[in-house]
C-alpha cells in the first residue's frame, strides 16, 4: 500500500485549497479584470497581487472545468499574509455554488493524488 502524506503550511484559512491545472484552468474575472486563480477552496480564490484594493468588494465571476454553470457574486479582497498576493473571500454563496466549488476542490484533489502516485 503507498502512502501519501499531505503537509500544509498553517495560514488563516480553514478550507483545503488546491492549485487549479494549467492545462484546463478556473476563469476568474473580478471588476471585469480576468485574473489569474494560483489556489482555490469553497471560501476564497488566492490571486496574484492586482490593481484591487484591500478591504473591498468587488463583483466577480467564475468558470470551473467541473461545471457547467457560471458562479457570479461577490468578493471582499483581504491581503495574503506571506507575499503580497490576495485572498478574494466569496461572499454569500448559494449552496448550488458552494456545491459547484467543493466538487471542483474534491477532482482537483483526486487528480492530484492520481498524479503523485503515477510519478511515484
């Protein structure tokens, strides 16, 4: 039996977050500005640092591989605490959304798992 052990830096988030694949990325607009998505979970997107200001909601939209459907809201834009980058916190999901995001998190992380095993 192969043993996977996952290890994660402590941080202010308290969902599992995973790294969206490059080959088939989560299109995420905020205030019309496509950005680009380096972690997601059921809370919050992780973006690199842009032109949004802390401390504020924006609209947002987003596209999962996983879905069919589009998820449109809002975020409040919080500072990422190690590098500059920010956390986008969603805001008032329905839980058809929240739903769309955990299956998106859960395939993530299974493909990810899929992959550490087939390189192993």
């Amino acid at each position: 039996m192969n043993v996977i052990t996952v290890a994660a830096k402590p941080s202010g988030r308290a969902a599992y977050r995973v790294v969206p694949d490059r080959d088939d990325p989560a299109i995420f607009q905020v205030d019309g500005a496509l950005t680009r998505v380096l972690e997601i979970s059921a809370q919050c997107v992780l973006a690199p640092e842009t032109e949004l200001k802390l401390g504020r909601r924006y609209p947002f939209s987003l596209d999962l591989p996983t879905s069919r459907l589009g998820i449109t809201g809002y975020v409040d834009v919080l500072p990422e605490l190690d590098n500059g980058d920010v956390v986008c916190l969603f805001v008032d999901l329905s839980a058809e959304e929240l739903d769309q995001i955990h299956r998106y998190v859960l395939v993530r992380q299974k493909q990810v798992i899929r992959e550490m095993r087939e390189s192993a």
